[in-house]
C-alpha cells in the first residue's frame, strides 16, 4: 500500500531526525529545515499535510517567519493541510496559526502518539475534500463547457462530443435550428484544440456579396481586378495554424464550393489574380440551421464537399426538446445579465418560471436571452414576472368604439409584426429572419421598406 506523503517544516536536525524515525513507517516523509526549501516543496503539490514548526531561520527565536508561511499557503499550496508544532506556553501563538489557515496543533515536547492520531484525522480529512473537489470538477465539466451550459443528457452528449473530436484535425459539421449555439460549438472546438494558440477566423458565408465571396476567403494580388490597389491576406490564409470557421455555409454560392472543395482536397488556396500555390495548416468547421441533404438532392450543395464538411457531424438539439435546460439557462442569464447592468440580483416569479417552461422557444437559447434582457428592462432589477417576458402579444383595443380595420389594414398590421418579430428572433439577422418568414431576402427588404421598419 503507497504511503501518504508527509512534509515535515523543521529547522532543529535532531527533532526533524527523531520525527522521521518515529513516523517513517506509517508516512512517506521528506523534510525543510528553512522556509526557502519549505516553499519549494510546499509548491509543488505533492504533500496533502505538513507539519510546522513556527520557529524558522533566519528568526528561529520568533514565530515569525512561521506565520508568514502559513499567511502564503493559501496561494502557495491551498490544499495542503498544516499541522503546527508549537512551545507548551506559546496558546496565544498557536490560535494565531489556527487563524491563519493551520487546521491543528501540537505542543512541545511532542507525543508521538498525539501527533499520530492528529495526522491520521488530517489526512482523512484531506482526502475527504479532494474527492468532494473532484465530483465537483466533474459536475462542472459535464454541466458547462467553454461558455455552454446544460444538464440534459443531450448537452452533457454534446460535451463529451467536443471533448473527444475537438483533438483531431478532422473537418466538422455543426447543424441545428437557429440560436441553438453553433458558434459557441465552434469556439469550443478550437480552444480545446492542439491549433488553441493559433487563429480562429470566422466567415459568415451568407453576409459576404457572391461577387467578393473568392477575395474575403482566398484574397487578391494587387491589380487583380479594378479596385485591388494592394495585395489582399485571404480570411483561410489569416487563419494559417487555425481553425476556419465557415457559417451559413448552405449560403455558399456553387462556384465557390468547387475552390472550397480543392482547398480541402489539397491543402492549398491561389490568391485571385496570383499563380502562386499557398499551402495551408488549418481545421474547417462549418455549420448551417439548413438541411444540407436536401440541398444536395436539389443540385443547390455539392454532394462530394458535403462529404468532405461532414467528417465529424455533429448535432444541436432545439431548447424545447431538452425542457430541462431552460431554467438553468434562464437563471444563468439573468445573474449574468444583471450583473452586467449593477442591478441587485434577482429572481423568477412563480408565473414567470411556468410561462418560460411552457413556451416553446422558436429562436432557442438566443431568443431566452434576448427576452431576459428585454424583462430585466421592464423590471428594473425586481423580480420578473411572466408579464415582463412577454410572450403574447397584446391585442388591439384601444377602445370599444375604434373604426374597424379594413382586411388589407388587418394584414399590413399582422404582416408588420410578423417581420419585427422574425427580425428580433434573428438578432437583426437579414438571412435569418427572411428564412424564419420563409421569403427570399430581396423580398424582406422590399417589406421593410413598405412598412418603414428600421433595424
């Protein structure tokens, strides 16, 4: 059976000689006889208790330099537990040592039963709390990760997912419904990635006009076209060690999935209006709230660069279909967003906790956070209510004797409404609220337009 490592803090050679003959059996024991090595050793982790005598050099008279190390432990070695050796008149100076950390003391002359005894309690006492400390690490880690929070069985899938993948320079593919976390997934990827020290370029594919597309990815050579008045970094060559990360990549225009596709294939992009081949090191990730099979099926996606994105897939389950991850969610966002405006903190009313858990949260996580912002506007750091958050939409009666509309007023009206609150649900996000209302974009634009809706 391994012995438990013991560190004995002694400056006196026969006293630390006569411990370690009388406790060498039952502990591993390594000795400091001045605070210098004691710190060395002390930081290195290795010893769950210490024993101390006060009395160190250079003030060995004075429990000086004692107290200063116990002062240090805190920072110095959190979870070591310290036992202190003090004089038989030396109460006072011994509760000073308590106060500072110490978790016990023994007297001089020592009893090498007493102390035995005292360090055996100790040590249970040490192990105790590191397991209590590694359940709780390993809650924490199957609960949260890199800014993801949720205790469904599909989140803690998803993290143990990007644990394992986030490795391997595989490309990966991210789908889910809108405000679901696909960027926060990405983010994941690379900072628990080997590529972590290096870039993370990300490129919304469907914000970037089709005829600058090939420059923003690959860049340009000056003079490569009107307007190229100097050599242009492509966003993959910015991301050179990195991780790219390609959203929306349904958006992505067929030419250019051909010039994404032999990036994948060989490793290499030409920038436009170069003959020079630039070889790359670097991870693709991509995502899309699209379903990339029936793009395929339609001739709208490539079918070989879907098979080449979609190495590692990997899929977001909707807010409403893991129910239990809304409160926490909910109450993570509003200490978080609370804490951001100095308001006190604040809680959920009982209405507001069963209208949050009955909804059926079309936008995801994105739309949770954005109406807990706007409640948190409404109540002014009170507690929220279901009227704060706001699901239904009040309807119109401002009094019993108002004209009645008109069909076409009634739809302009419901038409208005549909768009802001498709435009709130994407963030502002033309792409987003136009698929949200199932119309092409130019179609949203002419609509915002019409009824005068500025975003």
């Amino acid at each position: 059976m391994t012995q438990e490592r013991l560190l004995i803090i002694e400056d006196e050679p026969s006293v630390a000689k006569q411990l370690k003959w009388s406790l060498g059996k039952e502990f591993d024991i390594s000795v400091a006889q001045d605070p210098q090595r004691a710190r060395e050793l002390l930081a290195s982790g290795l010893f769950p208790v210490a024993t101390l005598d006060l009395g160190l050099p250079p003030v060995p008279d004075t429990p000086q330099e004692g107290l200063k190390l116990l002062e240090e432990m805190p920072n110095l070695a959190p979870h070591t537990k310290v036992i202190v050796i003090t004089g038989n008149t030396e109460t006072d100076v011994a509760m000073q040592a308590i106060a500072r950390s110490a978790v016990d003391f023994c007297t001089k002359p020592i009893d090498i039963e007493v102390l035995q005894i005292v360090l055996r309690r100790t040590f249970r006492i040490q192990a105790l709390e590191t397991a209590n400390r590694q359940l709780k690490e390993q809650a924490d880690q199957s609960t949260s990760l890199c800014g993801m929070i949720g205790v469904s069985e599909a989140m803690r899938t998803l993290f143990a997912t990007i644990r394992k993948v986030s490795a391997y320079d595989f490309p990966a593919l991210i789908t889910g419904e809108s405000g679901t976390g696909k960027e926060m997934v990405a983010h994941a990827l690379h900072t628990l990635s080997p590529r972590s020290k290096g870039p993370l370029v990300i490129i919304n594919c469907a914000a970037i006009p089709e005829n600058l597309l090939e420059s923003e990815l690959f860049g340009h050579e000056k003079g490569a076209f009107t307007g190229a008045v100097a050599r242009k970094i492509g966003k993959f060559e910015q991301a050179h060690n990195g991780t790219v990360f390609l959203d929306e990549i349904g958006e992505l225009p067929l030419a250019m999935q051909v010039k994404l596709l032999r990036c994948l294939q060989e490793g290499t992009i030409e920038r436009v209006g170069g003959d020079k081949t630039i070889i790359l090191s670097v991870r693709i990730v991509a995502a899309t709230n699209s379903d990339l099979k029936r793009s395929v099926a339609r001739g709208a996606f490539r079918e070989d660069l879907y098979f080449r994105l979609n190495v590692v897939p990997i899929s977001l389950i909707p807010l409403r279909d893991r129910p239990e991850d809304i409160m926490v969610l909910a109450n993570h966002f509003l200490q978080k967003e609370a804490k951001a405006l100095r308001l006190p903190r604040t809680s959920f009313a009982a209405d507001a906790v069963a209208a949050l858990s009955a909804y059926h949260w079309p936008g995801n996580v994105r739309e949770l956070q954005n109406r807990i912002r706007r409640a948190l506007s409404q109540a002014g750091g009170q507690t929220i209510t279901a009227f704060h958050l706001d699901f239904e939409v009040p309807a119109t009666t401002e009094g019993a004797g108002e004209k009645l509309l008109t069909l076409q007023q009634a739809r302009d009206r419901a038409e208005r409404h549909c768009i802001q609150q498709a435009l709130w649900l994407a963030n502002n996000n033309i792409s987003q609220a136009a698929k949200l209302l199932e119309i092409s974009r130019p179609t949203l634009h002419d609509l915002l337009k019409k009824h005068e809706i500025k975003i």
